[in-house]
C-alpha cells in the first residue's frame, strides 16, 4: 500500500461506531480503509494491559447497549465476541449494612423487603414505568432522527412515524412518556420508593456520564440507556465482554478486515481535505495523504471541525454552533490490578452480587452533593463510583487467583481548579494520586483494607481520556445528553442525519443520534445514509421493530 | 353566623387573584358567583396581610410582570402602575441597566455584549409570544380521534402555534426546537459571557422555582415569564391597590365576596360536587365548585373517598417546595447603593452578579440550607418621595421551606443577617437605617396562602409538570375528579406568578362543560 492511496470511503477513529460504519460499507462493496492515531484501534471500547499480566477495559467497561442487529448483522461472535452475563450489584453502607440487587425477582422483593417493605410493590410499578419507556424508545435507536423542519418525504415520514407511535400510547401514557423524559431520576425514585438506600442504588444509573446532578431535569432518560439494552435478548441485562471490551472492537476489526478492509494504525488526523464544498480525502500527521469521496469522522463533532477542518470550509453559523455543542467531561477511571480478591465483610458467604456492579454512595443528597462539588471544578468529596470485579467472571483479564477491579467514578472535572484557576494542565500526578486517594477512602466501606492488595492502578480524569482516545474534554458520550443536544438537536440542529456541511463528509460517533453508550447505532445509522447517498441503499439491512 | 344555606351558581375557594378572575370571568356571564377568603384580607400572595401583619403596602409579591393583557381587559382591571427599568447590581459598582433589549451602563454606555443581548432578547421574546398562545387555552387531550371535535379543535390550536412556529422560518424554528428544553445558564453565557446581564437573565428565569440556572428546562421557566411581553409594572400605592382592582372588577361585575370564611369541606354526592361548608357550619350550594388551592387541599376537602387512588398519590406526589422568601425593611432613610445614581433608585434592583452566583444562591437549598449569598429582587416603592416613610421590598432566592428542625428564630435571625450583609455590601449603611424589619420564609408564605409548600406556583414549573400534566397527569384540564369541582390557581395551566390565566381558563372551561 503506497502512501497515496485511493479507497471508496476513509474512516477516521477506529472507535466502535467508526469500525460499525466500516463493516457495513464493506459488506456492501465499497473498498474502505480506517486510519487510527494510536498504535491500537478500538477507542473507549478497548482492553489495554497496562501491567504485566492484568488485561484492563481501561475506558468503557460493561457491555448491554451493543445493538443485537449490529452483532448479527456483522457476525461478531464469529469474530470473537462473546458476552457473558453479570447478575445484580449492590450498595454498602458506611453502617456495614447493604442493598442487593438481583435479577431473581424472589430474592430481590427479600431484600427490598428488608430495606422497606412498601418498596416491593414500589418496585412493580417502577420496573413496568422503565420497561414501558424502554419498549417505546427502542424502535427509535436504529432510526435516523427526522429533521422536524424539512418538507421532504423521508423526513415527514419519519414525523409521522414518531407521531404514530406517541399516539399508539394513548394521552394518558403520552403524558407519562413526556414526564418521564423531563424529569430528574430522583424525582422520579421519590415518586416509587421511600428507602433513600434504594433510591440512592438506582439513582447512580441516571448521572453516569453527565454533567448533570441527580435532581437535574432529564435524568431520568439517561437511566434508560441503563436498561434499554440486552445480552442475547435479556433486555436490561450487562455483560462483561470476555476478554475485556476491546474484545467488541477487534471482533469489529476482524469482522471489518473479513470482507476487505483495511485498517492504518500509528497516525492521526491532521486535516480533512476538501475541494470546490465536497471532501477529497484525509491528511495525516505523519505526512501520509489518502482520498476518497467518502470520508466519514468517529470523532466527536467538536475535535472534528474545530481542530482538523479548515474553518473556510464551513458556513460559519455551523461554527458557531459546533463550538457551542457541550462535551464537559466529568467521570473518572481507575483500573485495579488486585493481588487477591478484595473482603467484603457485610456481604454473605458467597453472595454473588460482588460479581455485579458496587456502589457506596447511600443517598440522593450524597450524590447531588456530588455534582455540586464538580460545578465547582473539584472531584467530587464522596464520589459516586460504579465498580466490578469482573475476572469472577471472565478470569481471562488477570493471572491466576488473582483479579482486576474496574472503577468508573463521578464526578471527575475537566478543568480542574487548583488555586482559584480552572484549567485541565492542573492534572498532574500528585493531583491524580489524590483523586484516587478520595476514592479509595470512599471504597474503604465496602472492602476495608483494599489498598493493602493493589498491585498497579491506573488513574484517570477526563483530561487523560481526551488525550488517548480523543474524546473532547473527556466527555464519554461525545456531547452531553441534554434535550438539546439529542434527536434532532444532535450535534448540531440541521445536520442531525450524519450528514455535514462539506459533501461527502460524515459524522458517525457517539456526537450523532442516538448517543453514546458502546451502541453501534450511530455508526450503524450513518452507514445507512452513506450506503443510501451513494446508491447502494438497498444494501443495509432494515430493521422492524 | 347561623346554619343557613345559601345557593350560587358557583363558589370560589380562595380569595386571590386566581379566584377573584374565576369569579369574575363567570359573573360577568351571568352567574350568581360566591368567593370564600379563609383570612380577612384578599389577595393571596398579592394580600398585604391582615390587621395583626405590619402595614407594608406590597408584602409579599411585589411587581407585576406576567399579567395576563387579555385578563387584564377581560376584567376590566382599573389598575394605576408605573413602568420600571430594571438595574442589575455589580460588586464592582459597573451596574447594568436593563430596558427591555437595551443594556446599558450607568454613564449612558452601552454595554459590551449590547448587541448580542438585544438580538437574544428579541428571539426569546418572539418564542415566548409564541407559546404563550399556549397559555389560554385548556391544554389539549388528544384523546378523541381527529374526526373528533374537541380533538380536533385541539389539533387546530396546535396547528396554529406549529405554523407560527414554521413561519419563523427554518433558522428560527431550528433554534426553538434546540433552546425550549435546554438551561438558562448555558443560553446566557453562550451569546453574553457571564456578569450582571447574564446573570439578571438567570434569576428572572428561576425566580420561585426549586431550580438553579444550570438545570435543563430553566429556559422555559423564562419564556414564561417573557409570555406577556415582560413589562415591568409596580401598582402606584403598592400591590394593595392592585388587590383592589382585582377585588373591584369582581365587585362591579356582582360577585359576592366573603371575608373569614373558611371552607371545611367540599360537599360531594353521587360523583357530583353540590356545594361547600363552611368552618362555622353554613352550608353554600353550587352548581360548580372552583378552587384554587391546589390539588391536595382541594382532594382533602372533597375527602379523598372521592378520587381514584392513583390520582391521589399522584397529588401527594407534586413538587411543591417554595424556595422564595421575602424581607421587608421600614427604614429611616432611603438607601443609598453605591455607583448608582438617584433617578435609578425607583427602578428594580437586581442583586444576581452572574449566573453563577444564582446557582451557588440555589444549591444550599437542595440541603435543606440558606447560602450566604442569596439573590435579591429589591423595590424601593418610596424612593422617589425621599421625605415620606422609606422601605425595602426585597424577594430572597434561595430559602428552604423546610429547612431541618424548622424555621426557629435562631434560624430566621441568621438567615436575616447574611441577607442585610449582602444588602450592606451594595448600600453601605442600609443597617443603621433600619427600624423595623419582617422576614417571611416560605413556611411563612404556606401558612399565610395555603400554597402548599409555599410555593411561588403553587408547584413547581418544572416542564414535568407543565401544560397537559400540570398539575398532574390525568387531571391537567381544570376539572378536579368529581363533576363540577375545578381548579383555579396557579397549580393549573400556565401557571403562576400574577397572571390570571389559570382562573379565567378554568372558568371557561366550567361553562363549556356545562357545569353551570
């Protein structure tokens, strides 16, 4: 392969969605080539072994949310995908007591039972309320969001679908639906349960990745993406891709390779080339030049056009509004190696909620108060973190006897504010060591005496993830998941159909609909209108609900 | 008073502004219409409190700035009340004058984000004029089919707004779809950089709400606000007079008005409302019952047996914690703050330096807590008349309604003493000149209006709890469950502040019912 290479299209990032986007335009003939600026391909959905011997899922770290069609579609088991089921999680408290969750509705109305016994049925009416918002919503994944001010048929149909299905709910579940997708998650918990505990367990769910409190209006939508997805037609259900979650993207990769891509590691994006309003192809920063008429960014919208596009090449209201799109990064990542499995005195013998996922945050105050430190550009005091310990059930990702602990942890700032000044070069190592030293504390009331078994820890804030995967600020979803960053908003009112100002040019990461989340839909979508502009639209599958 | 019955065609429970609109929009069609006020003042959150409360001519709210102009006519309102401009304060003293569009400093300069907040201005006002078409109609139920007339003049009406919406034009329309649901915070600093302006933007917004700048759907809260046009308007003599207006209108159109007459109960028969009792035994028939009281207290006093249980809940449920207070101060001087010339003192004086400032004001609330650096809406009603009894009419942002063993005095002398030192920082000396001063938290507000939670809305505008699932989902038309039992106040579409609306909607819609 020579330097100047021609293909059909060029992906840039081999993130999820980019290699998603990939594998559908191969299948469908076109010659396609994916460029990556790290020497490993898989962006936030990746297994890195960090120390010898630990395999870590050092970004993205449970999988639910990958699109069932998409793993069929693109014959990922095949390739090497398997994921493998966890069941249940729980809360400690600093009491020594806990909150379990299981999948066995028996066991778990016990232990709701035993926090509240008004919060069993609570929880009937909670899980039906979810299930029915997910059932609505899921249709809408796979679907390009329709551009509400447009005439054309395409798009008009796409109203109408969203209008039929609102009206298939009749006005009493419409205004549901309308209330469920504006109000906070802990409203919402208020209005079912009574036990802060529970609450506080579930609450997590509706923050994670957000720049948003508990209380924030609109959070209650995110604890969909917390149920919306299925392992082999679970629907709710997580998993632990085996192998780690790179293990998702190297099956893309092998899936994409398969039917003739090629994938071009070690060098990033410097610049999309354009001529006369349509893409001409990429110029990397290694020197290398490829071109094709097609090229299609995995990148989130921002680094997109603001850092590789040359702002001449766009109208300057879509500047403006790109530059306005909000990716505040606010999670944090520390990956364990553990020499030992941890102890968990308040947990039985046995239980095998500890292969789920752990929290130690036990009140909607405490996680609001949470996000009220991150306004202020700190770490949150008593940080919310979401923690597994997955070699329990996938011991591939450690040695022998010996396990790996994965800690996702709101709320981490951006622009940390150190001395009055909020800036993300305050990241240093003494300011990571204390973060982890914050979450450590926190974790001492479910596993006391945790730090005498680590072995290695990676610690992470947004300002790390924007330098290694590229996601702008560390934001995980490549844009917040607000009302008006979504649907038709996302990324940018007018250009919601992946499509961008420059011909030829697409956007195929989390930045477009439906979101982030390791889904495959939006890569999936864009590859439907790129295969549809091209004219080979009837080689997408279509999907019916 | 003695066991006698009376008969009306309709009975109003609660005697504010809300309630005297329902009665008068019915009256003026003709029915024999009766409005019952537990206490001896009307009013509600207008009343300037009865004999016991110290005499400041506008007590609890302060300003008009959401009255409805077609209630307004409607009514016949003789309302007297002068335009105010409004200055949002700096610490700095670089104070920014806001009129309208315009945004000026105190030497006549125009601020450095002038041009982009006049543009701002003028959109939200264009998408606030729109929905606010929204605002008198009952919302719409959708629940027939299209060939369905009532559905079908619900569908019109939408259309309506939907066109208007297109006939913005598809920049605009995009605009609207993207900023209705998003926070005030991020609009404004956005397009103006956080300081004054912004941040005057900001507590507009919120003023009332359990919200900071910050929380998605703050920007509606706005529009709302914006819907009539947002003219500032201060009743000369206070909102007194303005009571009188409303307590006149309903008068002349031949409302009875009834003083310390506190209703025990609802009487219901047969899923029918037939009328009220009072607390000293009077029994009233009506053919309709309005309240505007809001949703629990009215479920209480029809008696819960009545309701389906899911209603009921649904009715505990409702977000209803106010978070805004009120200080009032008799003074023996006028204030005076510094960096802001005479003239400007009669206008409404904002302390809300930036966006961020109102949301550090906010998150102390969510603790059950006061920040010490709280927002300010302040009149000087007698700043122009120097020689004449001084006061302070200040709305505080945020207080706990709530707050963790109560509103002790400890409590409410802290809480006052953290407002008088932001207040000392701005008008250096204000503290020396104070001679007599109120603080009423919203504990205070509950126990004086009957809003539950002491709520500036009645319950919260979050847009969860708005239009057709205001108040709740399943009774959002003004009929309150039981046949002929409405409600009337602010907890009922479009919502609060002195608007209007929700009483003359639900007037309306008794008389399309049939109720009468």
């Amino acid at each position: 392969m020579g330097q100047h290479d021609t293909f059909d299209a060029i992906i840039a990032g081999s993130g999820h969605n980019g290699l998603t986007t990939a594998c559908y335009l191969a299948r469908a003939g076109l010659r396609v080539l994916v460029v990556e600026k790290n020497d490993w391909i898989g962006g936030a959905a990746v297994s890195r072994s960090l120390h010898d011997g630990w395999t870590y899922s050092n970004c993205s770290y449970v999988c639910s949310l990958l699109r069932r069609e998409i793993i069929r579609d693109l014959e990922l088991p095949r390739f090497g995908l398997q994921v493998i089921p966890y069941e249940g999680g729980a809360t400690f408290t600093r009491e020594g007591d806990y909150f379990a969750y299981y999948s066995d509705h028996d066991a778990l109305n016990r232990e709701l039972a035993r926090q509240n016994p008004r919060d069993v049925d609570a929880y009937e009416r909670f899980s039906q309320a979810v299930m029915r918002q997910c059932r609505f919503i899921r249709p809408f994944l796979l679907r390009t969001a329709p551009d509400p001010t447009s005439l054309k048929p395409r798009d008009l149909s796409e109203l109408l679908y969203l209008v039929k299905k609102a009206n298939d709910l009749g006005a009493r579940e419409l205004g549901e639906t309308q209330r469920f997708w504006t109000m906070s998650i802990a409203d919402f918990l208020d209005e079912h349960f009574e036990s802060d505990l529970v609450k506080a367990h579930i609450a997590g769910g509706g923050i994670i990745g957000t720049g948003l409190g508990v209380y924030s209006p609109g959070t209650a939508y995110v604890l969909l993406h917390h149920y919306m997805g299925d392992v082999d037609g679970t629907i709710g259900a997580w998993g632990f891709a085996r192998g780690g979650m790179g293990s998702i993207t190297q099956a893309l990769a092998a899936s994409f390779e398969s039917s003739g891509g090629t994938i071009v590691t070690g060098s990033g994006i410097d610049q999309f080339l354009t001529k006369g309003g349509k893409v001409t192809g990429v110029a990397l920063e290694n020197g290398d030049v490829y071109h094709a008429s097609v090229v299609a960014s995995n990148m989130d919208v921002r680094r997109t056009f603001i850092n590789h596009t040359a702002e001449s090449d766009l109208p300057s209201e879509f500047v403006t509004a790109v530059k306005r799109f909000k990716t505040r990064g606010s999670s944090g990542k520390i990956n364990v190696s553990l020499d030992r499995f941890p102890t968990f005195p308040a947990a039985p013998d046995g239980a095998r909620f500890l292969s789920g996922d752990m929290h130690c945050s036990t009140s909607l105050q405490e996680l609001e108060k949470a996000y009220d430190d991150w306004k202020v550009g700190r770490w949150s005091q008593e940080p919310y973190f979401d923690m597994l310990i997955p070699t329990q059930i996938d011991p591939t990702m450690a040695p022998p006897g010996k396990h790996m602990m994965t800690v996702f942890v709101q709320y981490a700032p951006y622009d940390l504010e150190v001395d009055g000044v909020r800036s993300p070069d305050n990241w240093n190592e003494t300011q990571r060591q204390a973060f982890a030293t914050c979450v450590f504390d926190k974790m001492e009331q479910a596993c006391p005496g945790i730090r005498d078994h680590i072995l290695h820890a990676e610690v992470r804030s947004p300002y790390e993830l924007e330098q290694e995967v590229g996601l702008t600020e560390g934001n995980i979803f490549q844009g917040e998941l607000t009302f008006d960053q979504l649907l038709f908003n996302r990324p940018v009112p007018g250009y919601a159909q992946y499509r961008t100002p420059i011909g030829g040019m697409y956007l195929v990461g989390s930045s477009t609909h439906p979101g982030g989340g390791v889904m495959g839909a939006p890569g999936a979508n864009a590859a439907r209108e790129i295969l549809r502009d091209v004219g080979k639209g009837q080689a997408m599958p279509v999907y019916t609900d | 008073m003695s066991n006698t019955t009376q008969n009306f065609d309709a009975v109003i429970i609660g005697g504010g502004h809300n309630g005297l609109t329902a009665a008068t929009t019915l009256a003026r069609k003709g029915h024999s219409v009766c409005v019952l006020e537990r206490s001896s003042v009307l009013g509600g959150m207008m009343s300037v409190g009865g004999a016991e409360a110290p005499s400041f001519t506008s007590r609890l709210a302060h300003l008009l700035y959401n009255l409805n102009p077609k209630v307004e006519r409607e009514l016949g309102l003789r309302l007297n009340a002068r335009n105010l401009t409004t200055v949002s304060l700096a610490p700095n003293g670089e104070h920014v004058e806001i009129d309208g569009g315009k945004a000026r400093m105190m030497d006549g300069a125009l601020h450095p984000k002038a041009v982009a907040f006049a543009t701002l201005q003028t959109r939200l006002q264009r998408f606030a004029t729109l929905l606010s078409r929204l605002s008198l109609r009952t919302p719409p139920k959708l629940s027939g089919s299209w060939t369905d007339p009532e559905t079908f003049g619900e569908l019109m009406g939408l259309a309506g707004i939907g066109l208007g919406l297109k006939g913005m034009g598809k920049v605009e329309m995009r605009e609207f779809l993207r900023a209705l649901l998003t926070n005030v915070h991020d609009l404004m600093v956005d397009d103006l950089d956080d300081g004054p302006l912004a941040g005057a933007m900001a507590a507009d917004a919120v003023r009332g709400s359990f919200s900071g700048p910050k929380a998605p759907g703050t920007l509606f809260s706005l529009l709302y606000r914006l819907g009539n046009g947002a003219n500032l308007r201060a009743p000369v003599g206070g909102m007194a007079s303005a009571v009188a207006a409303f307590e006149d209108a309903a008068a002349r159109a031949g409302c009875v008005i009834k003083r310390q007459s506190a209703v025990r109960s609802v009487l219901v028969q047969g899923d029918r409302v037939h009328g009220v009792e009072l607390d000293d035994g009077t029994v009233i028939h009506a053919k309709a019952v309005l309240s505007s009281i809001g949703p629990q207290a009215t479920i209480n006093l029809a008696g819960i047996q009545h309701f389906d249980v899911e209603i009921a809940r649904r009715a505990k449920n409702l977000r209803a914690k106010g978070t805004a207070g009120k200080l009032n101060l008799l003074l023996k001087a006028r204030p005076e703050f510094s960096g802001l010339p005479a003239p400007l003192h009669q206008a409404r004086l904002l302390i809300a330096p930036s966006s961020d400032y109102v949301e550090h004001a906010f998150n102390p609330v969510k603790y059950g807590s006061f920040s010490e650096a709280p927002t300010l809406e302040i009149l000087l009603p007698n700043a122009h008349t120097p020689e004449t009894p001084q006061t302070l009419s200040a709305v505080v942002g945020y207080m706990p309604h709530d707050p963790p063993g109560g509103w002790t005095d400890a409590l409410r002398t802290k809480a006052e003493q953290q407002i008088m030192a932001v207040l000392e920082a701005y008008a250096p000396g204000i503290g020396d000149r104070v001679q007599h001063s109120e603080l009423l938290t919203p504990t205070d507000i509950q126990t004086e209006t009957g809003a539950a939670g002491g709520h500036w809305h009645h319950g919260e505008m979050g847009i969860d709890q708005i239009l057709n699932v205001r108040p709740i989902n399943g009774m959002a038309h003004y009929q309150c469950g039981v046949e002929g039992l409405y409600l009337c106040g602010a907890s009922a579409h479009p919502g609060g502040d002195i608007n209007g609306a929700p009483g003359r909607n639900s007037a309306l819609q008794a008389l399309k019912d049939g109720a009468l």
